[in-house]
C-alpha cells in the first residue's frame, strides 16, 4: 500500500503544482507565491528579492532565468551592515522561483514603550538610541516561498522585542539575571510592608545565606539571551501558523540567523544550512546540520511513544532494506531509538510496514517526504495521498553556538560564511574556506565590495558552468542545481562599522 503511494508521489512530482499536495524536500512547487493561495487567501507577503539587492521589476524578472542562473550581488553603491558581502542564484529549473530567501539589519534594543508593548513591524529604530543588534538571517523555503519571506521579514523583529523585555538585564551584563522577574518584568525584590509586623518564617526555609546559593542554578547572561532567540523561534512558527488562517503562506523553510550582540555572536540553526567561521584560514563549524539520518534517534523516539502519529503505515524502526511478505519469521538486521549500532530481531508482521526514515544521505526522507528535520512553517504537510501530518515530527527550535568575538583577534580576511545547502552540497567546509581565504587575500582590502566579490566567486564554484551535461563544476563533477544564497560577513566588520 505505502510502497504504491510513494511510487505515485514521485510520479505526480514532476506536475509539481499542488498548492496542498505531497511535498519532496527538493523538489518544490512555486504554488502561493504572487497569487491568491488555494483557498483563495491573499499572501502574506508578495514574492520578491531581499530589499537589499534593490532589484527594478526587469532585474527580478532576469533573476528567475532558470537556463542562465544569473547571479545577483550587492550593487557597487550599496552598504549592508559590516559591508557585509551577498551574492544569490536561482535553481536550474526544480521550482518556479528562487525560493531561498535572505535578511540583513541593523537593530536596537530597548525596553518596551507601555504604548507598544507588541512593537514587530513598528521599526522604532530611527532615533538609533538601544543596544545595537545585527541581524543576518537565510531562509531556504520548500513547497512554496510562503514561510521564508514571513520569516526573512519577521524574525529579526521577534527576537529584538523579546530582547527587549530583558533590556534592563543587557544594561547590566556584571550581574547574573535573577531567578524571578516581578510581575512588570523588573528584577523581583521583596517589598517589605509598611507598618506591617515580620511575616511568620516558615519553618522549611533555608536561612543559612551560602547554603541557599548553593541551591540555586546560577544562569548567564549568554544562555538568557541563547533562550531568548530559541523562544523567537518557536513565537515565528506559531505566527506562521496563526497567520494561514487568514494568509496564503506557503510551504516551510529551514532557517539560519546570525545575531551580534554585545560583543558576541549567536548563530541559530533549525534546517540544514550551514554557517563556518573562517580565521587564519582555518575553519569553525558553528552549526550542524539536521536531516533524517543525524536525528534518526529523537524521529524514532518519538514514534515509538506515540504510535498513533505513524498513522498505521509506518513503523518506527529501522532496517538496512525493504522487508518482503517472504520473510517474516527471519531474522533481520535493525535499529530502534535506543541503539546507535545495530543488531537482529525477527521479522513480525508490524514491521512490513513502511520505515519511518527511510533513504541515505541527501536522499533520506521522513515519511517518505521531506529530507529535512528542522525548520518553519509547513503545518498543513501531509503524507502524499493520507491524512498523516508530519510537522509533529519536525522541530522548529535552533539549534544554537555563541563565538566570543571579543576573546579573538581578526584580520580583514577572517569572515562568517553563513549558505544555504545548495552551496554546501557540492563544497566541503575546507574547500570553502580556500577559496575564500584566496580570494581575499588578492583583494584590495580597502575594496568595499571584496566581500561581495568573494560570496559572488563561492557561489559560482558550487553552481559551475553550464556544459551540454548539465551545469558542471571545475573537476567535471555535477554543480548544484538547487537555489544558493551566501552571505560573506568580516569578523572586524564590527570596529569599522559607524
């Protein structure tokens, strides 16, 4: 049964329109971009270009040349924050439109005004007065571009106002943030009353002060500011949510942010994007990736607790291969949630069911649909042809690493390389960082756009050359036909910015 409904997604693939229908992770529909969504609800937001590239409607029209690929940078005369680098280019013809998305701000904290308590989209930045806040986020959609633009416009927003509820924290980095905040968000002090007698002690209390501490869980101010991102995107999954009621936003996205902060940078990761630090050439991974096979553990745990999710059809644990009718009662090798190795168990009827993780590598796919395990958006993802929703198999928390700016020193060529996995699928970390530390280091380091300049050469060693077999890379293997997005950001970019 399960083994024909596959058969059929990937045959109905290739018409690849169905606004609702099955969705492969990579092999993705343009449905709900520009029009009304198939319930006839306007979008969210229009398809477009990040604002940044400052793209005329004949550029964005060139941009979706699926034949060429041409690719997009900064123009000469633009300034991004740490003359941040960009460059783009749209697949080789799997979807409609580029539907990687990319966002770059400059932001300030501050504490809630009581008239804006709610302030997303009210850009109070004008008067530049907060703790500055840098904000590079990249959003690798599926299914539709829907939720990676909601996400490119809103997130950033998300997590200055949630930083803002604790502002008066951030003002006072020396001190540990308190265990509890008083109801209007202060630090909590105890009052004592006027006029009024001691209150009776209770007899459990510790009074002894050193034994208290010892009690009490002392949390940093990096880990608050670690959960305040987390809890941000968790708030923009909910919104995308909430807003399709009312919305056309199509699909999911993987999501990959960089925050600076105070002298630190935060980088989150929910997908299966790719951020590096590159200093003195060498390479600082700063997220992992999540697919099918690196959280087999946690998509099978949970399918081993709540059985009534696998919908009947599939069963939680893992075999080399498809099991045949022929033999059941054999032994075969397997692996639960519990086991990293494996081990053999005999074949009963339950497990002719089909693998809840199934396929190797990038071809490895949960419930036979999406090959990525994290990210946002993609509620109303069903398993082709049935009524078994994925989403609560896929986890929209980041993951997320803190670089300590401050406690290392960096040259005009030491960057952050943050893409999408259309440039790591075919460019190893080492590689990457080669070729950038090469490229920059032939670049005149005045050159406001050398940055730009090295994305734009990163960029077109993963997409390569079109050749009569395909677009081929310089060692005549095959380049990525998938939608790359790479930002180059200098690690000093953070001194010569005013």
């Amino acid at each position: 049964m399960m083994i024909s409904k596959v058969k059929n997604a990937m045959s109905n693939l290739v018409g690849g329109m169905m606004p609702h229908g099955h969705h492969h992770h990579h092999n993705h529909h343009a449905g709900g971009a520009q029009t009304c969504g198939p319930d006839g609800l306007p979008p969210r937001f229009p398809y477009g270009r990040p604002e940044f590239l400052e793209l005329t409607p004949e550029l964005l029209q060139y941009s979706t040349e699926h034949a060429s690929r041409p690719v997009l940078t900064l123009k000469r005369g633009t300034r991004l924050p740490w003359r941040t680098g960009y460059a783009e280019v749209i697949n080789a013809g799997k979807s409609m439109l580029n539907e990687d998305q990319a966002c770059c701000e400059k932001l300030f904290v501050k504490k809630p005004s009581g008239k804006h308590r709610n302030s997303t989209l009210l850009d109070n930045n004008a008067d530049g007065t907060g703790i500055p806040l840098h904000f590079w986020g990249v959003f690798d959609g599926h299914a539709g571009s829907g939720a990676a633009i909601m996400a490119s416009k809103l997130l950033h927003h998300l997590i200055k106002d949630r930083l803002g509820e604790i502002c008066h924290l951030l003002e006072n980095p020396s001190s540990a943030p308190p265990i509890c905040l008083a109801k209007n968000g202060n630090p909590f002090q105890v009052e004592s009353k006027k006029g009024a007698s001691q209150e009776p002690e209770d007899p459990d209390a510790v009074c002894d002060s050193s034994v208290r501490f010892y009690m009490e869980k002392v949390v940093s101010l990096e880990s608050l500011i670690m959960g305040v991102i987390e809890t941000a995107f968790k708030q923009m999954d909910d919104l995308i949510e909430k807003e399709k009621a009312s919305y056309a936003i199509s699909g999911g996205c993987c999501a990959l942010a960089a925050i600076h902060l105070m002298g630190k940078l935060y980088v989150a990761n929910a997908g299966d994007s790719r951020a590096i630090i590159i200093r003195n050439k060498e390479v600082i991974p700063m997220t992992n990736e999540f697919t099918p096979e690196s959280e087999r553990q946690r998509l099978q745990y949970l399918g081993f607790l709540r059985p009534e999710l696998l919908g009947n059809e599939f069963t939680h644990i893992e075999f080399p291969r498809r099991i045949q009718h022929s033999e059941l009662g054999k032994k075969m090798l397997y692996r639960d949630h519990t086991m990293t190795g494996w081990a053999y168990k005999t074949i009963i009827e339950d497990d002719l069911k089909f693998p809840l993780i199934y396929g190797e590598g990038k071809k490895a796919r949960v419930m036979a649909t999406i090959g990525v395990t994290r990210g946002l958006g993609d509620h109303d993802l069903k398993v082709y042809n049935s009524n078994i929703y994925i989403k609560p198999f896929l986890s929209c928390v980041p993951e997320v690493k803190v670089y300590n700016l401050e406690e290392n020193k960096h040259g005009p060529d030491d960057v952050l390389v943050m893409g999408t996995d259309g440039l790591w699928d075919v460019t190893t970390d080492r590689d990457a960082a080669e070729a950038v530390s090469t490229y920059l280091a032939c670049c005149d380091p005045s050159d406001p756009m050398r940055y730009t300049l090295a994305a734009q050469d990163l960029l077109m060693r993963s997409r390569g050359v079109l050749k009569e077999r395909g677009w081929r890379l310089a060692n005549d293997r095959l380049g990525s036909g998938d939608d790359i997005t790479v930002f180059v950001i200098p690690l000093v970019g953070h001194e010569t910015d005013t």
